[in-house]
C-alpha cells in the first residue's frame, strides 16, 4: 500500500464498510481506494496460491477477484486491475465450486525448467575465470537439470559465499 501512497487509515476504511460482504468490501477496496490512488495499470501478484487450498477465505477472495474482473463491463477504471496468481496448484484446484470459478477467464503459464544457457546467466556475477564459472554452472545443471526453484535456491547459497574458491565440490558441498 505504501508503493500507492494510499493515505486511508485502511483499518478504519474495512470496519466502516463492515455492512458489506468481504467480496464486496474488497470489490470497494479496490474502486475507492486502490484505482484512484494511481493512473497505471496495477497488477496485484499473489504468490504461493496453493497455501489458499485449505483457507476458509479461498472461495471469497477468488470470488472477489473475479467480480472486479467482471466490473471491467461497466466501470472501465477496473481495466486496469490485474490479478496474477503464482504457485504450484492447478487454477481449477483453488476453487471448490467450478461454477463461481474466477478461472474461465484466467490463462495459465507453464514455467519449464530452465535450459542450460538460460542457467547460464545466474554465473555472471560469479568470481572466477569464464571456464571455472561455466564448471560450477555445469554442476548445477547436473543436481537440478534446470528446475528453476533448485537452481535458483543453489545459484544463491554460491553467490553469498563467492569468497570461496568456486568449483565442482563447492557445489557439492552446497547441495549436500
């Protein structure tokens, strides 16, 4: 909220519209507060979706979700309200009735796992001559065959103890 300089104490904006619904609550949210607060287009990111499976506040947020999309008919402001959920579940497995699913209208990306020249980028900032770097590439291609969360979760512990020499054992001993 702070990167919109929303200046609504938003505690006190939610409790004077308690007489509504949570779906139309942060329907309003987003009308009165969110959209006049910037001229760009907003792209709410919700990362890790699937820790939503077993909330009891799934259902209404994804109902919430797709009503501001459905607002775009009749309020163009709502054109520029975007919601992007991140994770590992399935769109259709968020929701449990399929028939108030925000999802008909969603596009699901598939991430693949990284290539080995896309892997080879993470070695750029890495110390060392340009064969000893593409050597500790090589061996993360080798734990991780490109699986973008592992590769990145090792390129990282090796770009925070780039101090060390960097070789085939150093990643070893950072997987292990």
């Amino acid at each position: 909220m702070r990167e919109l300089r929303i200046r609504t104490e938003l505690q006190t904006w939610w409790q004077d519209h308690s007489s509504l619904t949570n779906l139309q609550r942060l329907r309003d949210f987003f009308r009165d507060l969110v959209l006049p607060s910037c001229a760009r287009p907003i792209v709410v990111f919700v990362d890790r979706a699937e820790v939503t499976l077993a909330k009891s506040y799934a259902a209404n947020f994804y109902a919430a979700a797709r009503a501001c999309f459905d607002e775009r008919a009749t309020e163009p402001e709502f054109q520029r309200l975007t919601f992007a959920f991140l994770g590992t579940a399935a769109a259709n497995d968020l929701v449990e009735d399929q028939s108030q699913s925000p999802f008909p209208i969603a596009t699901a990306i598939d991430l693949g796992d990284f290539r080995r020249d896309e892997l080879a980028t993470f070695g750029e900032g890495l110390p060392g001559d340009d064969e000893s770097v593409a050597a500790v590439i090589d061996r993360v291609w080798h734990w991780t065959g490109g699986h973008p969360y592992m590769s990145q979760k090792i390129m990282r512990a090796i770009s925070r103890r780039s101090d060390s020499v960097l070789d085939q054992h150093y990643v070893d001993d950072q997987v292990n």
